[in-house]
C-alpha cells in the first residue's frame, strides 16, 4: 500500500451579486383623490396611513416620491398592480419604476 496524501481542493465561492435594486416612484398627478392614493399604499406597500400619507403629500409637493426599493420584478409588479388599482376607479395614478444609481 503506498502511501497517497489527497490534498483537498481550494474552493473559489462564486462571487454573488445582490441583485440592483429598482425604486417605485409615485407620480404625482391632480385628479386622484389624496385618500385614494394612501389607501393603495397601505394596500400594496404595507405602509402605515401615516406613512402613506407623507408619500401622498410628497409626491404632492415635489411631483414625485420614492415609495420603496425592491428586486425589479417586484418592483415592477406592485407598480403594475397599484397603477392598476387606480384604472380601475378611472384615476390616472401611476407608479412607475427605475434602477436605482
């Protein structure tokens, strides 16, 4: 019997990027009631109506605010799902979405 010494082998752990991260934002427009607008936060974003209603008032103000930042394709569905929301009262709200820097 000879003597074999094995060696193990290094392993490299594969570097694995956090996927980028995409902002919804809230478009602010004139015709969807405020209440409306903080109901669909609190419904789709689970925020609180205090949160909520800072994000409204933001958006108000500035034209438009950052809701919250997710992987893309939840990013890209609660948007879809909270514009939806809006269409289906015929109110032009609209969340859109971007990556962020």
């Amino acid at each position: 019997m000879s003597n074999v010494v094995v060696k193990p082998i290094a392993k490299t752990k594969p570097k694995v990027e956090r996927p980028k991260l995409h902002k919804v934002i809230l478009i602010n427009d004139d015709y969807t009631p405020r209440e409306f607008v903080v109901r669909v936060l609190q419904g789709e974003f689970k925020m609180t109506e205090d949160q909520a209603h800072k994000v409204m008032l933001t958006a108000h103000q500035r034209g438009a605010c950052v809701v919250a930042m997710f992987t893309k394709d939840v990013a890209e569905t609660k948007a879809t799902r909270a514009t939806d929301a809006g269409r289906a009262k015929g109110y032009p709200l609209l969340f859109t979405t971007e990556p962020e820097e």
